[in-house]
C-alpha cells in the first residue's frame, strides 16, 4: 500500500466533491462519493503519518504536540496533537490523514437509546430508521470487538477488582482494533493487535481500524484524491452557483488556493468545522445564528491514581516492544458502568486506559507538582516500569453536560466561552465515582497532574461536539437532518437549505452522547451519505477487491514500492 496523498502541485482547480478533514465524516463522504463515480478531493490539514512513524520516544511525542491560547502558539502546524488552552476549557483533538482516528482510543460503543429521544434533535432521525442503518455499515467497516483476552490484562484485573468492591460489572468495550490477522473491507491486510499499549499516540503495528486503513484506502481506490497540509480558511459562492473552497498550504509561505466544486462536504471537525463556517458568514455566507452554539465536552475527564499498593501496568510498552513479555492491552480494555435508569444526565463511564510508551520518561515531571517528589524521583532512578508508576491507575471517564459552550472568532481565532464550565455537575459525578474505583486500589485520586501548569484546573475534553448542530429548521440548528447547512439569505424559508454545502463529523451533534463519539459520529455520516446518494439519485458501487490483499502502508513498503 503506496502513500495515500499526493503532492500539492497536483491539485486540481475543480473537482465534483470537495471534502474538507479526513476523520471519520470525512472518509465516510469520501468512499461513497468516490464509489459513486464523482471526482473528489480530501484536503487535510495535517500531514500522513504511516504505520511505524507514529512517536515512539518523548522528543518525537513532544513535537507532535502544538499548544495554542489566546496569545500564543507553540509546535507545528502539522503536529499530530492540537490542544486548545482556554479560559474554561482546554480541548485536545487529532490531526492527520485519518483524523483523530489516529490518536484516540478506538472505544466503539452505541449511546443509551434516550439519548436521540432528546427533542434536541430533528425527528427524522427518530423516526425513518436511517440511523440504526448507519450503525450497522459503520460496524462493518470499523469492525469493532472487546480483547477475547481482556482478562489477562493486569490493568483491566484492578478495575474489576474494584468494580467488585463497588458493586459495579465490568465489560470489556468494543474497540476499533482487530485482534487477529485479517483483511479488511478495503482489502488491506492487517496484523494482529500487541497489545502494545500505544492506541493513543499512534498504531505502530497497523492493527487499529483507523479511517487511514478503512475508508480512505477505498476512496482513493476509487479515484479520490488526497491532499495533506493543507489549511482552508472559508467557502464561498462563485457567480455560477457552485462553491469556493479558499485555502493555505499549512507549511510556508507559499500562495492562497482557490478550488471549486459543486458539493463540499465540512468533514473538519467540531474546532474545524465551526471555524470554517464563523470566518465563511463574516464574508457573507447566510448561516444559522445558531452557528457556534450548543458545544459540548462529552461529559469527559481523564484522571489517575496514584501510590496503589498493587501493579497496574497502564504505561505503554511501544512497538517493538521496550519490555520483552509485557502485555499492557489496547488503550481501554475494561470498562465500569454506572447506571441510572430513571435519569439519563446521571450516566457515565469509566474506562481504564494506558498512557502511550512516548509519554512514560515524562511521567516523573508531570506528578512533580502535585508533591509527589519522592515517587517522582524514585521512578527517574529505576525507570516507569518499576516502582511507583507501574502502580498508575489511568481513566478515561465520560458522561452528560449541558451543551452550553459557545465558539466565537476572536480576531482570526475559534475561541470558547463557558461559564462555570468547571462547576456542571457531571464533573462532581465523575469526581467521585473515580475517587472511589483508584481508593479501592490503595491509591490517591489525582484529578489533573499539570494543574500547577499552564493547564491550570480547567476541565479538558478529547470529545468536543456541537458548534454546528442538526436542528428541525434554521432558528434551531445550523444543518437538518441530512447535514446540509440552513440558508438563511433574505426570503429564504427555515427549513431551506444551500445546495450542495453540508457539515459531517462531531460538530452538528446537539448534545453529549455519554460514551466515546466515534461510533455515532461514524453512523450519522453513513445516514448523511445515504440521503445525499438517494437525494442526487447516484449510485455508489463498488470495484472489486484486488485478488491480492494490500500490505499496511509501513514506511519500509512505501520505500520499496517506490
């Protein structure tokens, strides 16, 4: 399997399809559109990572990280980690080809059925089964499993240990890594999970599902065509009536790029999506005023317990492996549930989880400011894998906010607004549900290891949603149900909608989803994808698979097949 992107210099000036972000609305948009014989251009911001060059050691991790606040801005534009500092909330999200499929911890679970109950939504997606039609092809292509060896695994031990204390089951939660060799829905042949650990920082083996190794594949087999480090910064209307993608090449100084389509599809993610289309109606673009309303943390926090009397083994090992026969497991491996039948708010989640092996030399510094010198010093001496780090307890938990942040550009920049985003009440929630699972293991609670930094004690989330979010008519939502964007031009009706301009990812969902969103951000895309087809009456048929199964695209394969 030969790199997926292409140079630059091969950009066209016009295509059928523009698709902008290439997670997993992205490539969902980009397989069927290409399948149904349309020409397509992916433009990513970030760059192509293969398999084998995803960070493996501290220095390759800490450039791959650009931290950006209000006035400042550190790290490349292609790094593989965007962190937002704000005033309220601090957001992490992926970039790549792949999006942040690349970076996350691949949990595939289906929200609680009251969750699209919520009036919040348009009723289409209740009512005419499109979504349950959504989940299903999304499963095929993710292919979704739990670990058939999850219990062996010592982090996954001390949670149900705990959930035994608590009174509390654990599963073992689908993620979106194959645990056998197989050759997936692309055709591409994959290797078997490790259980290395590394989920988060990048699949060094090839074994996670990612949109890199699922729908992209099969897009640019069918003729899509995919351009990295490439930033857009509007769309517009041309004078024909079709659409203006306006862009920068990320790196350098090079000139503005002006593509045209007929379609663009917003596939650039709850920051990237909602930027786009704040910068695209202050020149003019007639968008919902609810553009940028209705942001949503996902009910997230991610935390660690620290000092347990028991061996946890929640740090990565890498591939190849830097501690010859330790198995740590996929990033999340267990998984507590705390339920609440009369009140879907009080939900959540606790996932085990394991920090990335490019991350383990750093692990003294982060726990030096929460006066844990000696631990810290200790494991400078003897190393993470003994002592009081081999003892770290990892979680990543998720439940139900209010929805109630707002982007807004500030000057040229997407910025978030949320009072008192620290005081809503699922952060009490999580707070002691996590206090009482790292306490059953003998350890203290430590909610935020960089509090004494620039991280302050804001809340973060890896799981933003909303900014651009389906409603039943313009004075609601910024899209319908379909994901096309409201047209609110003078005599325009509310439920009119601009042909051709639609947002598919995280951004147009209204609410939290109180489990991790790949799976429904994937299924909604499948549902947008099916009206779009229907709606232009195409049909996306697909070539047959080569007879040969394609190699994970490693950087030794590109090298040889060039």
């Amino acid at each position: 399997m030969a790199r997926l992107s292409r140079s630059l210099d091969q950009l066209k000036g016009s295509y059928d399809v523009v698709i902008i972000g290439s997670g997993y609305g992205g490539g969902v948009a980009a397989s069927h559109l290409a399948r149904a014989g349309k020409s397509v251009a992916v433009l990513e911001r970030g760059r192509e990572v293969l398999t084998g060059n995803f960070p493996a050691k501290f220095p390759e991790l800490k450039n791959d990280f650009q931290v950006q606040g209000k006035s400042f801005k550190t790290g490349p534009d292609t790094a593989l980690y965007d962190v937002r500092i704000g005033d309220d909330m601090h957001v992490l999200v992926g970039r790549g080809l792949g999006g942040g499929s690349l970076v996350n911890a691949g949990v595939t679970l289906r929200p609680d059925h009251r969750v699209f109950e919520d009036e919040i939504w348009p009723g289409q997606i209740r009512q005419d089964g499109g979504l349950h039609r959504g989940f299903a092809r999304a499963e095929t292509w993710l292919r979704p499993a739990s670990d058939p060896r999850a219990a062996e695994m010592t982090k996954y031990g001390v949670l149900a240990e705990a959930g035994r204390k608590l009174d509390r089951d654990l599963v073992a939660p689908r993620v979106a890594v194959s645990f056998a060799e197989n050759i997936n829905p692309a055709g591409i042949s994959q290797p078997a999970c490790t259980r290395c650990g590394d989920c988060c920082a990048g699949c060094n083996v090839g074994a996670k599902n990612t949109v890199a190794l699922t729908y992209l594949p099969d897009a640019a087999r069918h003729g899509a065509e995919m351009f990295t480090e490439i930033t857009v910064r509007r769309i517009s209307r041309a004078p024909d009536g079709s659409w203006r993608v306006h862009a920068q090449p990320t790196a350098g100084n090079a000139n503005p790029v002006v593509v045209e389509a007929a379609i663009v599809v917003l596939a650039a993610g709850t920051l990237g999506s909602t930027e786009i289309l704040l910068r695209s109606r202050d020149e003019g673009l007639a968008v919902s005023d609810r553009i940028g309303r209705r942001f949503s943390a996902n009910g997230d926090i991610i935390a660690f317990g620290y000092g347990a009397k028991t061996i946890v083994n929640s740090v990565g090992v890498g591939y190849p492996s830097r501690i010859e026969g330790l198995e740590v497991g996929a990033s999340v491996t267990g998984q507590l549930e705390f339920r609440d039948p009369d009140c879907l708010d009080n939900e959540l989640t606790v996932q085990e989880g394991a920090v990335p092996s490019a991350v383990a030399p750093s692990l003294p510094i982060m726990f030096l400011p929460n006066g844990r010198l000696l631990g810290a010093l200790q494991s400078l001496v003897s190393g993470v894998y003994k002592g009081p780090f081999a003892s770290l307890q990892t979680y990543f938990a998720v439940s139900h906010d209010s929805a109630s942040g707002i982007f807004r550009l500030e000057g040229d920049k997407l910025a978030l607004s949320w009072k008192d985003a620290a005081e809503e009440p699922c952060y009490q929630r999580l707070d002691a549900a996590l206090r009482a699972v790292v306490e059953c293991a003998g350890g203290d609670y430590v909610k935020n290891p960089l509090a004494g930094t620039v991280m302050g004690h804001q809340p973060a989330t890896a799981h933003p949603l909303g900014g651009c979010v389906m409603g039943r008519e313009s004075t609601h939502g910024v899209v319908n149900h379909k994901s096309e964007v409201f047209d609110t031009s003078p005599g325009r009706g509310p439920t009119d909608v601009h042909d051709g301009l639609y947002v598919i990812d995280g951004s147009i969902i209204p609410r939290s989803l109180g489990v991790n969103p790949l799976f429904t951000i994937t299924a909604l895309a499948e549902r947008a994808l099916a009206h779009m087809l229907a709606d232009r009456r195409l049909s996306a048929s697909p070539m047959p698979l080569p007879k040969e199964p394609i190699h994970v695209a490693t950087p030794a394969a590109v090298l040889a097949a060039e």
